[in-house]
C-alpha cells in the first residue's frame, strides 16, 4: 500500500493529547501571532524542542515530558489556546482525520481558570466542525498524575459540569502526565466519581514498568488503555475479557524509549493474540509524525494488509466515546473508502 493510501484514507484518532499535537509550522505561525515582531526569540528555540537523541536513554520519557513547557507558554493565553485549538483540529483534517478524540489537562495560571481553560477550547471546538470540513471533535478531560489531589477533585467537578453543558463533546476522562510520578490508588476517588457520573474512561497504564499499579487499574475497570506498553500477557487477556481497546502509539514509544523498536513493539502480541488494539499518535506535534504515517508504519513492520487496516479502523469505531448514529456514519464513510479503493 502506498503512503496516498494512508493520506486519503478517513481515520479516526482516539489518542491526541492537545499541547502534544501542535505541529511545527504551527507553533511558527502561533508565536507569529502571538508575539509578532518579538517572535525571534521564540523561534529560536523551536528547534531544540522536536529533537530526540537517537542513543537509548533510560531518562527519555521524562526529558520528553520537559518539552510540554514549550508548547504551554503559548497556550497559556486565551488567544494563544484558542488558536492553538484550532490548529491543531485543522492539522488533523488535514490529514483526513474524520473522527478526532482531543485530550487535554485543565490549567490555570494568572490568565486564566481551569474553567476558563476548559470553555475556550470548546468554544474553538465548537468552531471548528463547519471551519474543518465536517470534523467530529469530542474533548476528554485529563488529570495529571504528577499534580495534587484537590487539582484532580477540581477537574473531575468541572468535567462532570461541561459534560452537562456539552454533552456532545465532552464524552470522558483521562489519566495522564509523567508515569513516574504519583500514584495511581491515590486518584481512585475521583475516578469512581467521573465512572459514576457516565464519563468514558480511557487511562494511560502500564506505560512503564509497574505490573502492581497495572493490575490495579486493570481491576477499577475502564474502556480504553493508553499504551499498555508493559503489561503481561496474562493481563492483556484480562483486557481482552473486560473489553478494553489498547491505544498504541508507536512513534511515541519508540521516541521516549520505552520500545526498542519498531518491530519490538507490544501491537504486534496484541494483534496477534486477538486483543483489540488502535494506532494513535499521542503527540503528533512532538514526535514529528501522522496518524496517516503512524498506520503506514504498522502495516509495514507488522506486514498488515488491507483487511487489517480495515479491521483497525472498525476496532476504532467500537471504541470511540460517541453516539451509535455518528458510528453509523464513520462506518459507511469508512466501509466505502474501502469498497473503492480495492
Ligand atoms: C503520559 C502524556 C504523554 O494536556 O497539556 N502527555 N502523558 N504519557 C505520554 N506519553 C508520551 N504525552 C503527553 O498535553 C500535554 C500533556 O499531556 C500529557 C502530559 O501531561 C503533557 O504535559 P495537554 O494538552
């Protein structure tokens, strides 16, 4: 299969965090506009913040986590946010991503609260559907493992309030930021509450070493798993059973070290043992990739053909946190893709 197969193709994305996915020539446009003649500062540090050392490093994945400060200084303005919301979502429909699902972890600084943060993206993603070629945006709201308890009460409130209020794009919550930090038995209170109040839950488990914490996510219970990169066997079966989508992302793995390499990556026990698993980017903006490269990848380290592609574009629509008439729809798009391009 070509790369125009994957370009052309409708996709959908399930995991893109929304600072992460701020493209390069986005950021130049964005601190452009931002900071207009004083830019140059800006842009000389852009560089730096896309570049990865080829050598293994058993401290990548938390060097990566460093380069986040980047991208929110510029959206720590409303402008900035707004903006950024917009570009990215328009990055994606460049890439025929038909059906996006942004994650993102509510901030507050002396522009803004975290309710404030929340309201301008979904004002941008509201925006965005007629501006983006029909586009479906869903917003999932993170928590941030390395940050306090009363910061992660105060997401999961607001959360449930804008579910309330936009109950069409706010479909779910997620567990995120740098692995390494905090605990996950600590955040179980406030994850019960969103569970309880009808939000999806796509958690990210098992992205490092840690079998305990795994398993006690594994036990909450939850829809989807953020990279599952570590987990057993034995526990990707207990996915399998409780019917949790994994959501790999290779570039991002292999970036932040903890995958090898391509080939040496948990998709493929995953497909081979039947356990239902979507390509997604993460952070497109900073591993410098697509979701249309991302499957073109997959589909040649792991020899997929165009029945496995099509089989993980159908995992995908099973696992997204929409209506079952948006389903419908992705599907026929998707299904008719497939009929014309044989
Ligand atoms: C865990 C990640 C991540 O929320 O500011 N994030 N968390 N593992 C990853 N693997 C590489 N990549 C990104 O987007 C950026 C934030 O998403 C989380 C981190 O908390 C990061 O600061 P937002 O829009």
């Amino acid at each position: 299969m070509q790369p125009s197969f994957f370009e052309n193709m409708p996709k959908i994305e399930l995991h893109a965090h929304l600072n992460g996915s701020l493209k390069m020539d986005s950021i130049r446009e964005l601190g452009l506009q931002l900071y207009g003649e004083n830019s140059s500062d800006f842009l000389k540090r852009i560089q730096e913040f896309t570049t990865f050392p080829e050598e293994m490093d058993a401290d990548k994945l938390s060097k990566c986590f460093q380069k986040f400060a980047f991208m929110h200084e510029l959206t720590s303005s409303r402008k900035g946010l707004q903006l950024a919301t917009q570009m990215v979502i328009r990055d994606f429909a460049r890439d025929n991503v038909i059906y996006l699902e942004l994650r993102t972890t509510p901030k507050n600084n002396e522009h803004m609260t975290r309710r404030e943060y929340l309201e301008t993206i979904l004002k941008a993603i509201q925006a965005s559907r007629e501006a983006y070629d029909g586009i479906i945006v869903k917003l999932l709201i993170s928590i941030d493992r390395s940050q306090g308890l009363d910061a992660a009460e105060e997401i999961v409130n607001l959360a449930i309030e804008m579910k309330s209020q936009y109950p069409t794009i706010v479909r779910g919550m997620d567990l995120s930021g740098n692995p390494a930090k905090g605990h996950f038995k600590d955040f179980l209170p406030s994850l019960e509450k969103a569970k309880k109040a009808d939000l999806h839950l796509a958690l990210h488990c098992a992205e490092i070493d840690n079998e305990d914490e795994a398993q006690e996510m594994l036990d909450f219970q939850f829809d989807r798993c953020g990279h599952g990169t570590f987990l057993t066997l034995k526990q990707m079966q207990q996915c399998k059973e409780q019917n949790i989508t994994i959501e790999c992302c290779l570039t991002s793995n292999v970036k932040c070290g903890t995958v090898k390499d391509y080939d040496m990556h948990h998709f493929k026990r995953l497909h081979d043992n039947g356990i239902r698993s979507v390509i997604c980017t993460d952070d497109c903006g900073v591993f410098d990739s697509t979701l249309s490269q991302e499957l073109a990848i997959a589909s040649k380290v792991f020899s997929l053909n165009r029945n496995n592609i099509h089989g993980l574009c159908i995992n995908a629509i099973a696992a997204e946190f929409c209506d079952d008439n948006e389903k419908t729809d992705l599907r026929q798009r998707i299904d008719k893709y497939f009929a014309d391009n044989t």
